[in-house]
C-alpha cells in the first residue's frame, strides 16, 4: 500500500457527492470557502448539486463520481484513498474545528495523526 503525497500548499481538493445532498446551496458554498481560506482550490464532481428525494441525486451518479474513482485509484497505482468530512461539514459552524483540522491534515502531511483526542462530551470518542 502506499500514501500519495501530500497535497501541496494551493493543490486542487475533489469533491463527490457521495450520499446526502445539501439542504441550502450556501452549504456548499461555505465548504468552498473554508479551503479556498486556506489556499487550496476546489473541483466539484458534476453531481454535487444534483438532488433525487433523500440523496444527492441517483445511485448511478453518485457511484460514478466517487466509488468507481476510488477503486480506479487504488487498483491502478496502489495508493491509499479516503474519504471524510463532506464539503458542507467543512463550512458548517458547528462542526468542531479539530475534525476540519484533522481531515486537512490527513491530507497535507506525510507525518502519521496518532491518536484521536478523547472528547469528554461525546460519549462515542473516547
């Protein structure tokens, strides 16, 4: 297995919609903004404003722009792929900075995170 490089200072992050679709169009918005705060610039699947009911838009879709990639990465060069936090999580104010931070850092760092810090209020991270 093997870890890509980290992205650099001003890479480009991808996004999918993998699952839910967002309520407000500022969601996404926002999620934009925080990595472009940071300096890095964003790419949007195409079905990232798609809608179908419950889901950002159909199966079919929402499969090509994220598991087909994965599995493409993975089998053709070995790398290690992930996914976390989606964008509107990344705007959202009430997602703890500490999850955004450790997502971003998962990204841009060869250094390996170590442990999780405990969250006395979350009884599920302990």
């Amino acid at each position: 297995m093997i870890k890509a490089a980290p992205l650099p200072e001003g890479g480009t992050i991808g996004v999918a919609a993998a699952s839910s679709p967002f309520e407000n169009r500022s969601e996404i918005d926002r999620g934009v903004r925080w990595y472009e705060q940071r300096g890095y610039r964003v790419k949007l699947a195409p079905g990232v404003h798609a809608r179908d009911d419950y889901v950002a838009g159909d199966a079919q879709a929402r499969a090509k722009d994220v598991t087909a990639l994965h599995v493409a990465i993975r089998r053709r060069t070995g790398l290690v792929t992930f996914y976390g936090l989606g964008l509107t999580s990344m705007g959202a104010p009430k997602r703890e900075e500490l999850d955004k931070e450790w997502f971003l850092r998962a990204m841009t760092s060869t250094d390996a995170l170590g442990e999780v810090p405990a969250r006395p209020d979350d009884p599920y991270i302990g």
